[in-house]
C-alpha cells in the first residue's frame, strides 16, 4: 500500500515527518509519496514559493529510504486539487494498487469542502490521524461527510488491502504541539524555530532569509 501525503508544508516540521512514520507503522504501507501543494486553493498565497516549501521537504525526507517526494502539484504552477492529483496517480500507478490519502482530524472535518471531494473515495482510501484519546466524533462532521464516514469507516487497517480506493481508517498518533504558523511566527519575530524541525530545513530557512517578515 502506498500513502499519499500532500500538504503545503510552510514549513515543513517534525509533525509532518511523525505523521507519515507512524503511519507506516500503523496502517502497515510500503512508503509515503509526498506532494507539496503547488497553489493551494483552501488558503492565502504561501509567504514562500513553492519551490522553496518543495526544496524543504526534500531535504527533511532525504534520508529515509520509504520516503518519496512527488514535486507535480508544484510543478504544474496552478491551483493544486486533491482529486486531480489523485487522478494522475491512478493514470500511473496499477489501478489495483491500493492508495491511502493521509489526513489530519481536523483537515478531514473540511473535507466536504473540498473540489469534488466525494469523487476522492473511488480513487483512495483516507487514513486519518487523531490525538490519543480523541477519535474522529460522527457528531462534529458536516451531515454529508459523517453519513460517508459511517459508511466506510473501518476498525482494522488491513480492509484497506482489499480494494484499491474507498474506505476510511482511523489512528492516534504522538501528539507533538507544532504548528506551522507557530514557527513562522518565530522566525519573524527573530525567536528559534530549533528542534520543532529539522536542521536542514532549519538551516535552509536562514540561508535564504525566509519567513522574516509576519
């Protein structure tokens, strides 16, 4: 099984790489594609280009061997829809293959907002993170998303290998309190970002000054 994690990743930290690791743990996947977003269409423009958010991740990943960076969202220099991209990934990939979208709790609590979004179970499966002792709550979903959740929900992540696309999995992972905005806050306020990522990345955001104006 393949998991696919796309994301703008501005920056990229150590909660993005625990995600996709516990992942492979939990779900039992052969490796992570990343794709940074190109143009993401559910926020403002990035401070930074796309490139740069790109050579980001490719640095925080490069040394883990089931890790894989899909730069075609960034690449194709428009807006950056989930669906399309999994689209392409079914074009190229073995249309058997299993794929599992990863997401965090709270960006799959919008997911009916997104373009086209219920066209995206018959092209993955979704895999959502929570905080331990915080499951995904039918209650707070949108009525459209909670009735396909009830629907497709799964306790056991091995129903994901048995159909290519379509059913949702649930995991707790660390929870680690990084949040992207909070570090860009601190750089720009001329405070350390260290430790709530990783140094190549670190060192990448000062040698191009980013991130220095709020």
């Amino acid at each position: 099984m393949l998991g696919l994690f796309g994301g703008t990743f501005d920056p990229v930290h150590f909660g993005h790489l625990r995600l996709a690791e516990e992942a492979i743990s939990h779900l039992g996947l052969s490796s992570v594609r990343w794709i940074p977003a190109g143009q993401p269409p559910h926020r403002g423009t990035p401070q930074v280009t796309p490139q740069q958010r790109l050579a980001m991740v490719l640095r925080s990943t490069a040394k883990n061997d089931r890790f894989f960076v899909d730069s075609a969202e960034v690449d194709a220099e428009r807006a950056s829809y989930t669906v399309e991209t999994l689209a392409r990934l079914r074009r190229e990939l073995d249309s058997t293959q299993p794929l599992v979208l990863l997401v965090g709790a709270d960006a799959f609590a919008g997911l009916s907002t997104w373009h086209r979004w219920r066209e995206i179970f018959s092209l993955a499966h979704i895999a959502v993170s929570h905080r331990p002792g915080f499951p995904v709550e039918l209650a707070s979903l949108p009525h459209e998303l909670a009735t396909e959740f009830a629907d497709r929900h799964q306790l056991d992540a091995a129903a994901l290998n048995v159909a290519p696309a379509g059913r949702i999995v649930t995991f707790a992972m660390t929870q680690l309190a990084i949040s992207a905005t909070q570090i860009r806050k601190l750089i720009a306020s001329g405070k350390s970002a260290r430790y709530l990522l990783p140094d190549p990345v670190l060192d990448y955001i000062q040698t191009h000054q980013l991130y220095k104006s709020p």
